[in-house]
C-alpha cells in the first residue's frame, strides 16, 4: 500500500535511467520503414534532448543529397573535422552528408551522434552497421505493413542488434503483432509537438531511444 | 573685472569669483529683492561664447534641479549671463558633517539620476554635463541640486568639445579626448555614489557597491548603459530594502561562493540545501556556474526529476535546462545560489556565505565590503587556528567548517553551523 502511495506521489522521471545511459550508446540512427513518418522530426528530439536535458556534446548526421533543415538551423556556421556543419541550440548539424564523410565523422566525433538515415540502401547500411542503437519507425497498419517487412528483411545480418521499433500508432495490438513477429521491442512512438522544445514528460520516451 | 552698468538693476552682494576678463557675482535684484547669480565674461575673451551656450543648452531641460536662467545679456563689452541662486551646502561641506544614512544614500543617489536624466532627456537632443563633482551639487531639502554648467555641451557637439573635466570624478575618455556621450555622466554619477557611500552607514553594503563597480567600469562598453538603468537599479535596491521585513522567506536568496576552487563551495551549498529541507524550510539548489545537478541527474540513481526539479532525499536542486526544453516556472522558496567562485553572481542574493581555504597556496582575498552584516565566512579545509587568525585580521567571526567523514549525508556539526548562521537571519 506504502509502495502504491509513493509511486503516485512521484510520477517523475528516475534518474537511474540516466545513470545507465551514460556512456553505453554514443551512435543512434533513425530509419523509417515508409516515407513521411516523421524520422528527421524524432531525430531532432533526440539530438535536442540529449544536449539540452543532459547537457552532452551532440553531433546530428543528415544523410542524403538535400536538407529541408538547412534554413532553420543553418545560421552558424561550424567546421567539424573536415566538413560544414551548422550550431542550432546547442547542436551542431551536418546537414545532406555523404556517406564518406558521415563514416569519416562517425569515426573520429567524440560525443552522441544522431544520424538520420533517410532511407535503406546498400550504402546507407554501412552507416546502420556502425550505430550501437538503431530505431526503426513504421507503422503495422494492414496498407503499410509490407513496407515494415521489407526493411527488416533488407536489413537481416546486418548485425545490428541493439533495434528499438517505433509504431506510428498507438495501437497495442499492432505492436504486439510486430514484437511476435520480428522478436524485437517495440513501443508507441511518442508525440512530441515541437522538437526545439521538448516537454519533460517526453524524456522517458527519449531515453528508450538512446538505451 | 567687475562689469559695468548693472549698477541700475543689480547691487553686487558678494564677489565669488573674478579674473581680468571675467566675474561671478552674488547680487542682489532691486526689483524684488531676490539673489541671483551674475556671470560675466569679457567679449574678446576666447570663452565668452560659452555662457551664451550655457544658456541655450538649459533652455530645453525641463527640471526644477537645475538653477533658473532669468536673462542673458551681450553688450558691446561684456556678454552677461544672470541665474538663480542655488542655496544650500555643497555635497562636499554637507559630508564633512554628516554621515549619511542607507536611505538618504540612496535617495540621493536617486535625485542625482533623476536631474541627469532631465539633462540626457533634453527635448532637442542629449546634453552631456561632463562637470560632476561634490562642489557642484547642492544639497536642498533633501535633494540635489546641480550648478555650474560651464564645460556641458550637447551630444552632437561633444565629439568636436575639448576635453575638460575634474580628474578623478571625470569619465577616463572624457580626459582623453576620447568619444563621449551620456555614459560618461555615468561614470561621474558612479563617482559620487561612491563618495557617498563611503561616507555613510552603507559602506560596507555589497549591493551598492555593485551597482557603483558597473557605473564606474573604465571599459565605456562594459559600464551601465543609461541613467535610466542606473536609477532603475538603485529603485530596486530601495524597493528591496523597503520590503525587507515584508519579504517572505520563500523569496530569499543565500548565495554560497568561494574564494577560489575546490575549497568546497558545492558540498556546502547542497548541505545547506540539505539541512534546511530538513528542518521545514522549502529549500532549492541552483548552480550559475557549473552542471553540478547534470552531474548530480547522472550519478545519482535514486533520484526523481520532475517539474524541473531534482529530488533526492532531503536535496532538491533546480534543473538548468538548455534552450530546446520547455522552461518551468521556478518553485517558490528559499533558493540556495552555487554561484561557486562568481562574486558578482552572489551579490545578486540576500545572503552571501563566502568558503575560503586558509591554505597558503590558495587565494585568500576577501572583497572590502566583507563586514556587510549579511555575509558569513565560512573556513573550509581550514584549521581552526588560521579561521581565528582570519577572524582577528578581518575583524569579523569565522566560522570554521568541520572535516567531513562522508559526503553523503548532513552530520551533527554541520548542522549546528548552519543553525548558527542562519539564526542571525531572522527572515529565515
């Protein structure tokens, strides 16, 4: 009874989670299974939460030959190893990267790095293979589902074993079906309004990211 | 030189100042019996424009702080200039006899911006007094009074003025013919607070003298913008003085900082912290210094954070979040600043407990208003023998803090410090 009272006096977040956090994952890509669901907006959490909430040093990795980002956060410009990246809160970002040059950064940063990978290709997996965390975001709807199935199987031996599945619904069924199905976890993937300003009832999710 | 022909108008009183080519009299105006101040100055003398300029620039100023100018007048051989006569000491005679109080300080203090804000508001354009000085401010029921505007020129002008002013209570670019404008009223301003703070009650008050070290900063860029500010600044000091007994204790502020690093600043911030949740007080941690509490947030796993707040045990320390995660509305109660060798900082708190070290090799220099009754000295890693030879030298009880088996919890002594500094502080 003592226990249940105590629980419901400090629905917080507890810190022991954070104490795991440090220094296990530094490398964390993001990949959605279908297009437009919302990978470069989840990464931007992740990177803002990581600087902002646990004051780390953050790197975030776009790949791809073109960024919409670039005339949100591109007004200070950095220079990081060899390449352009742009400081925005706290992050510095290295917006339509290479894959080259993102190995090449992944390699030599020190501090968490978020890649947001776009798509899977054979160049792109390259990048996979050397994340310690990878979350994957799909959704398990019937009209999407092939779309999910596809990027696991493009994905197998890859060895990445650290995966975190992020169903665009909520729905407990679908992400039970995917759990049974891949023998992965899988959670909701959670909303947050504006990633450049992250409530703090968001951080439980986020740190699942990272874990 | 005394002019001729005002004998009509003018019974000469007194001659207060007189050269070959120029005159300051105290005279008497037949016409109503009244003292008035005359000016004259010789028309082929260089500066004879000047008190014609003098008249123009006090034209637009609308302040009862500053002497009346009844007429000007340009003859064939002289050039007259005739004001109020300002009665009353100067600042310099009225301290001589008097010490000031906190209040009057500030009071002052607060006329002085006042009449130096009519100047800088001036309705054509800023003009620049460029002359403060204790011989120029006449005290009058209570408030001040400015006289003497020979040197002021308007800001436009005052790139091409040459550059005059009194060493010491002079801005140090107005001396050197360097750019001027209102800051260097400023400086002056901050001069004679300074002055009178030396000769008042408030010596030792470290919140004036802050706001003294900002006016006076040599760096015209890193010195108090306006006057505005300044006044803004010494209302609040009145404000806060005024509503100190009022002031609920949930609002307090007690700054712990250091004299150098590493003598313990943090362990006796988070131990304060500590012992007054223990002993009912609502009491947070905050460091504007360091990431002590993202230290804290990741070391510690049996914590809680919620609302922005870091819960363990009897600690609760205010998270500093970056920009990308929504603020929260500061809890109230008593805050507990790890400002953790910034004195600045601390001389923004009620409070101040300064931790030195009374080891030789480290920095033992205390600031000049360490005898404010409100800041407490506490002798960390420090024999007892050197806290009473710091307390005989500075002339001021050093509490000695005890030698700590574990930093994990409060023990007995500590807490008896604590309980014997806070006792003094009744609002607490």
């Amino acid at each position: 009874m003592k226990r249940i009272f105590k629980l419901k006096h400090w629905d917080g977040i507890s810190t022991k989670e954070i104490k795991n956090l440090k220094n296990k994952t530094k490398t964390i890509g993001i990949i959605g299974a279908s297009r437009k669901l919302g990978v470069t907006h989840v990464s931007i959490c992740l990177a803002n939460f990581l600087h902002s909430a646990l004051k780390e040093k953050v790197l975030y990795i776009e790949l791809g030959n073109e960024s919409s980002l670039f005339g949100f956060v591109g007004q200070t410009r950095v220079q990081i190893e060899d390449s352009v990246g742009f400081m925005y809160k706290g992050v510095i970002y290295v917006l339509a990267c290479e894959i080259k040059e993102a190995v090449k950064l992944i390699d030599s940063y020190k501090g968490y790095i978020v890649i947001d990978v776009t798509n899977i290709s054979e160049e792109t997996k390259v990048i996979l293979n050397r994340c310690e965390k990878l979350n994957v975001i799909g959704s398990m709807k019937p009209w999407c589902k092939a779309d999910v199935y596809n990027l696991f199987n493009l994905m197998k031996g890859g060895g990445i074993k650290n995966t975190l599945f992020l169903n665009k619904s909520q729905e407990k069924n679908e992400i039970t079906e995917f759990i049974r199905a891949f023998k992965i976890p899988g959670v909701a993937l959670p909303i947050i309004d504006n990633p450049f300003s992250i409530k703090e009832k968001d951080f439980a999710s986020l740190i699942k990211m990272i874990m | 030189m005394i002019p001729h022909g005002i004998e009509d108008e003018y019974d000469i009183v007194q001659i207060l100042q007189e050269t070959a080519a120029t005159a300051v009299l105290l005279v008497n105006y037949k016409k109503i019996g009244a003292l008035r101040i005359l000016k004259a100055i010789h028309r082929a003398h260089p500066n004879a424009p000047n008190i014609l300029s003098e008249a123009h620039l006090l034209q637009g100023i609308k302040s009862s702080q500053i002497p009346t100018i009844y007429s000007v007048e340009d003859t064939a051989e002289m050039n007259y200039l005739v004001e109020e006569f300002v009665e009353g000491p100067t600042l310099r005679e009225y301290l001589l006899e008097t010490k000031l109080s906190k209040e009057e300080l500030i009071q002052l203090s607060i006329s002085l911006c006042d009449v130096m804000e009519a100047l800088h508001m001036a309705k054509d354009e800023p003009v620049i007094y460029r002359d403060l000085k204790p011989e120029h401010i006449i005290l009058q029921e209570g408030r001040i009074r400015l006289i003497d505007f020979g040197i002021s020129v308007k800001k436009s002008k005052a790139a091409k003025a040459v550059p005059l002013g009194t060493k010491k209570w002079a801005a140090p670019e107005q001396l050197i013919g360097g750019i001027i404008d209102e800051r260097c009223d400023i400086y002056s301003v901050g001069k004679i607070i300074e002055y009178m703070q030396i000769n008042s009650y408030g010596k030792d008050d470290y919140k004036i003298r802050k706001i003294v070290n900002r006016a006076t900063m040599p760096d015209i860029e890193k010195r108090t913008s306006s006057i505005k500010e300044l006044k803004h600044q010494l209302y609040e000091l009145n404000n806060s003085n005024d509503n100190e007994n009022g002031k609920g204790n949930l609002e307090k502020k007690i700054a712990v900082v250091g004299t150098d690093h590493a003598v313990g600043t943090t362990l006796i911030a988070i131990n304060m912290c500590r012992y007054l949740n223990k002993i009912g007080k609502k009491a947070y941690y905050r460091d504007v210094e360091g990431d002590c509490i993202h230290k804290l947030m990741s070391n510690l796993e049996d914590a809680v954070i919620k609302e922005g707040i870091l819960y363990h045990k009897k600690f609760k320390g205010i998270i500093n979040y970056g920009d990308a995660v929504e603020p929260h509305i500061p809890p109230k109660g008593l805050k507990i600043i790890d400002c953790g060798t910034n004195i600045d900082k601390a001389t923004d708190c009620d409070v101040i407990i300064m931790v030195i070290n009374l080891s030789p090799w480290k920095n033992q220099n205390l600031p000049t208003w360490i005898n404010d009754k409100s800041i407490y000295i506490l002798g960390n890693l420090s024999s007892k023998l050197d806290c009473i030879k710091l307390a005989k030298r500075i002339k001021k009880q050093v509490y000695k803090y005890p030698q700590l088996q574990s930093v994990k919890r409060l023990n007995k002594e500590e807490e008896r410090i604590f309980s014997t500094i806070l006792q003094n502080e009744k609002d607490i």
